[in-house]
C-alpha cells in the first residue's frame, strides 16, 4: 500500500498505464442516481482489483449523498490511498478528513481566496495531509503555481455550478499548459470515452479522475481498464 496519495499515481503512470482515479460518488447533481442499488465499497474493491491506484471519495451530503462514515468504511476496507473530495473550507475540516481515513484533500480555489488557500494548502502539510489543488481557470491554475501546490486539478466542469453544466475536456486542452512546474495535473470530470481521456493526456494532464462515465458503463472494471490503456498514446 501507498502511504502518498500521490505516490500511488506515479507508480501507475511509471507502470506504463494511465493513472485513473475513481470517483466514487453516489448521485451526480446531472444525471442523477449513480449507485442503483450498488453497494460503493463492492465498487471500490472491483475497481482496485481492475488497477485503480486510488479513489476519490465524495463526502458531501446534500447534493451528491456522500457521507464521512462512507469515507470511514472505504478507508477501513480498502487499501488504496483515498482522496476525500468535498467543499473543504476550515482546518477542522481537514483533521476530521485524517482522522476519517483520508490520506489526501481537495481545496477548490472557488471557495477561497488566495491567503484562505495558501493558509489550509500549508496547514493540510502540517498534519500529513497531500492537497489536491483544483482549477477551473487559468487565474486559478496561477493561484496553485502560487503556492507550490505538486497535486493540481483542472476541473472541466464548474463546481459552483455544482457540475451541472456542458463542461468538456477542452478545458483541459485549453489550461493544461498553465499547470505549474513539476505538479502532477489531474482532469477531472466530464470525461466520458477513453478517447476523450486520451485527448486529455495529450494536452499535458498526467492523470483522469473519473466517475459518471464509470457508473454507467455495462461493465466497470472493464471500462476502467479501457481508460487506463497505455500511457504510450500517440499524437492526434
């Protein structure tokens, strides 16, 4: 097991896949409910045993039904390193997340301003936590590089619009570019053919977070494997 979060990813992409983190979310704002009656820790071993290096957790309630004990539970039963994803805004938010099982956390620049980042980016270090820095616009991409944020995500879609607009993954192509120096970048949602992940790649993401296109698949593991293909993808 993977004590880093991010140490998992890299071990994957250096493997020769692309490292693909699962979503695991109950209920998209957009398309509604995504577990159908599935039990999201059976998900979570399926997909670990398909190759995932680590899983995104969604602990928010109201809007996509996650919950801490969700994240207790998947922490407990799994041995992935779990990014808890949520709208994190205090340091109580972050020592609960440890405590819980989290081995790394979101922070949406949306939701703060640089000196409020800046502060929990530095805090969540303090306590063994790894950051995730996401991103929906190249100021924002500026306010990571700021910082020195190694764990940074462009998020196709807008979360304060909580993911229910047409987002695609020319937001990738268009802001990977501005990814900061030496940071693992992440795509994030609306990803929804291995196609569009590749395109992904190309632009300069070194790694997919993906959950709706999963859920939905006939076949998890299988379309988790599709994503992950070779990392050896070639040019358009």
């Amino acid at each position: 097991m993977y004590t880093r979060f991010s140490d998992a990813l890299i071990a994957r992409k250096e493997a020769g896949f692309i490292p693909v983190i699962p979503d695991i979310k109950c209920i998209s704002p957009k398309e509604g409910d995504l577990l159908r009656g599935r039990d999201p820790l059976a998900v979570a071993q399926l997909l670990a045993r398909a190759g995932a290096p680590a899983l995104s957790v969604v602990t928010e309630t109201k809007d996509f039904g996650g919950s801490l004990e969700l994240l207790r539970q998947l922490a407990k039963n799994t041995t992935l390193p779990i990014l808890r994803k949520d709208f994190i805004t205090s340091c109580e938010d972050m020592t609960l997340s440890r405590e819980c099982g989290a081995q790394a956390i979101l922070l949406i620049c949306a939701l703060h301003t640089l000196d409020s980042l800046t502060t929990l980016y530095n805090e969540a270090l303090k306590i063994g936590l790894e950051p995730l820095v996401e991103a929906h616009t190249e100021e924002e991409l500026g306010w990571a590089g700021k910082i020195g944020a190694k764990l940074v995500g462009i998020n196709n879609r807008d979360i304060l619009k909580l993911e229910k607009d047409d987002g695609t993954v020319s937001a990738t192509e268009l802001l990977a570019s501005h990814k900061p120096k030496n940071a693992i970048l992440i795509s994030e949602s609306s990803i929804r053919t291995p196609a569009e992940g590749q395109a992904a790649i190309r632009a300069g993401a070194d790694v997919l977070l993906i959950g709706t296109a999963l859920w939905q698949a006939d076949d998890m593991a299988a379309s988790y494997q599709a994503f992950s293909r070779s990392s050896e993808i070639p040019p358009a």
